[in-house]
C-alpha cells in the first residue's frame, strides 16, 4: 500500500495518466425548503472506488451527493445535491475522461414544483397527492453524449435492485449502452446502503459474470482492478 | 466540565434523580425499499442537549431517527426510522419521566403505502401521483397524553421555520401546551440543519422570550440551564 501511495503521488502506478469520473452518495430532491425525497445511500462504496482509483495512479474526479464526512484527500471532489445539479456536472466532464463510473443512487423522481416556503401542515388531515416528475437519467445521457466519440470513455453502472437482480442489471447495461455493471441486492444482509460490507455481480458487455465481497474496501479495489487494470 | 462529568457518574449534579426524554435526528418515510421522504436533520442539536443534560447528572433516553455516527456514551438510545415508530417508542415513554425535550424533525406526511419491491421507473416520463398522508404529531400526543397527569413532564418543543419564525413558534407553542418552545430560521447562515453553530430564540408559556447562539453544544448547555436548572 504504501508503494501504491508513494506510486500515485509521483503519477505512476498502472493508472497512471488515466482520467477517472465517477459519481457517488444519495441525491435529494426538495420540495420546499426543508423536505426532500432520497435514498439511504452513504457514497462509501463510491468513494472506496475513487481512492482505489487514485491510489492506483488514476487521477479522480467524484460528483458526489450530500453525504457525511468522508475522506476526501487526493480526490478532486464536486458537491452537488440533486439530479439536474449531478447531471449538469457530469455531462460537462464525461466528454473529456477515459472511465465513468456511476456509482451514485440518483433519485428518478422529483416534486413538480418546490415550494420556496416550508409547506404548513394546516388543520386537514385527508391525504394529499404529491405530483412527481423524472428526473435526468445522468448515465444514459452521459452513454448518448459520448457515443459518438472517436475514443468514448469505458462506461461502468450501478444497479441496487431488490428482486430479479441479475436480470434487472443485465437489462439496464444494454439499454445504457455500458461496458460493464456492478449489481447487488440491498436487501441482502451485509450488502447495500449503509453497510460496510458488500457483495456485488460485476457483469461486463461481453457476457462475463463475477462475483465479488468482501468490506467495501475490498470490493472497490478487486473492481478496479478487474474493470480498469486487467480487464478480460 | 471534570467535575460535572465526575458528578454525572456519581448521580450528583442539579440535574440528578430527572429523567429526561428527547427525540432527535429526522424520520424517514419509505413508499418502496430504497426511497423516502425525509429532512436534512443531522441530529446534532438533540444529542447536543442530551449529552449536555447527562453532564448535569440527569438519566437521559434519547429516541432518535436515522443519522450518521453520534456519541452514544453515557446516554440510552433507542434507535428509529419513520414518524410512527418514533411516536410508538415516545408514547410508551413519556409518561413516566420528568421532561420530554422533542428536538426530532419529524416528517409530517408519508406516502399512504410502501410498495414491497424497488418501483421501477418504466418507460413512461409522464407525472406520477404520490398520495401521501399525515404522520402522527408525536409532539402533540405526548402532550395529550400527560394533560391529566398529576405531575406531568415539562414539555419543549422546537419550531424549524422558514418564515415568521416567532409567530409559528408562539403558536405551535399553545397549540400544543408546551412549557417552553425553542425556534429556529433554518434559511439563516450558521443555523439550522447540517451547521455546527445554532441561533435560536426560547418562548416560554409565560411569555419570556431569549435569544441564544454560539456552537450547538454552547447553546445546548445553555438551553438546559434556562430551561431545567433555573427556569425564569
């Protein structure tokens, strides 16, 4: 680890000179001031990826949502807090990276409008319809925007599924156009949201399945190596 | 601060022999298993108060909401998700200790149902209706609650405004037959959600009114003097 370390800061290591995008955390979608749809995810299994990344000799750039503390040295980090917000900052650097990992669990809805006030509760108590629209899709905009590339970006996804896992990720990697994704289960016990531990499906465009677990730690640095280093 | 923490540890101090309730953190209210309504409470202010009561010598449970890693030493935790589990575990609680604190940023409305698997996003980009409902208030059941109680609790609320700050606190204050109610402008710089300083204004039932601000744990240690050592 420290050859990795003393390797990355004098810009060798096997990533050396490779440009890494990648998006982590929960995104939050307000609808008035102090009220918000989102998820429980924490980023850590996105940030576990930009160190391995970086200690390999990538240099690293993360979107990453609110999340709490986390480590941020030797990581160029963009704090952004919705979907349109991560969107507008990947599609403006995904053109110029050769990896875009996107590890973030981006909220697929959003409240029509935000109030610019806290909403009152008011004396009703009869149930009340929140409209939702979509919001951006960031990986399959990004998949569009480079498509046409002479030399596109490798294009790794994230799917958190809770049922039909394998199917589900295998469906959202053709449609995204993506060379590879890590799918898992967060209702699993040790996996998901939150945990420290996770355990994961890698599957690549060319019809290749690992699986991978491990702590996070582990598992970033055996994706890394495996979709980026030493690809199959 | 030795001594007090030696006073604490030995059952001494002005707050000795109380039994002090708080909730703290936000709720979280799920419509499927990866997504929900929620705040950006982070939980700092209640625990602040709460360490701050403990120091004092009190016996403090804190039912507290979904956050990051806190400082759980010294003090009864009882872990909870959404707004009905809060109230569940509050309700079974207050009728038997000396002051309820409610610092928690419950979230007032959840979706009427929780689909059992992740909804998927479909083709369709077209508005969807969320149907949301009410929470329980559990502020203002506890308070109903202890009305008859020969020696019922000291109640404290806190008001999170965006807007007419102490109006809506003056009248969350008497709508629920609180002793006393702490408001904050979440809008304003160092306050509110997220920050490690805090700016706040007290109402009492008598109608005092004090102003407050330094770190959260400062104003904490001087919300439990004003409020539970010397109130006015």
């Amino acid at each position: 680890a420290i050859v990795q370390a003393v390797a990355a800061r004098f810009g060798a290591g096997p990533l050396a000179g490779k440009r890494v995008l990648l998006t982590a955390g929960p995104t939050r979608e307000f609808l008035d001031p102090v009220r918000f749809i989102s998820n429980p995810s924490t980023g850590k299994m996105g940030m576990a990826l930009a160190h391995a990344a970086r200690t390999l000799g990538a240099e690293v750039t993360v979107v990453l949502g609110p999340v709490g503390t986390v480590e941020r040295g030797g990581l160029d980090i963009v704090d952004v807090v919705s979907a349109d917000d991560m969107a507008r900052e990947v599609l403006s650097r995904v053109g110029t990276v050769d990896v875009f990992i996107a590890t973030a669990a981006v909220s697929d809805w959003r409240p029509e409008t935000r109030a610019p006030q806290k909403v009152k509760k008011g004396a009703s108590t009869s149930p009340e319809a929140l409209t939702l629209v979509r919001t951006p899709d960031v990986l399959a905009e990004a998949s569009r925007q480079v498509a046409g590339q002479p030399k596109r970006p490798v294009l790794v996804g994230f799917a958190a599924e809770t049922e039909r896992v394998v199917a589900h990720a295998r469906d959202k990697l053709e449609r995204k156009g993506l060379d590879a994704i890590v799918a898992n289960d967060v209702t699993a016990p040790g996996a998901g949201f939150g945990t420290d531990t996770n355990r994961v499906t890698v599957l690549t465009r060319s019809g290749a399945q690992h699986e991978l677990q491990g702590s996070k730690r582990e598992v970033a640095q055996a994706l890394i190596e495996l979709l980026l280093v030493s690809p199959s």
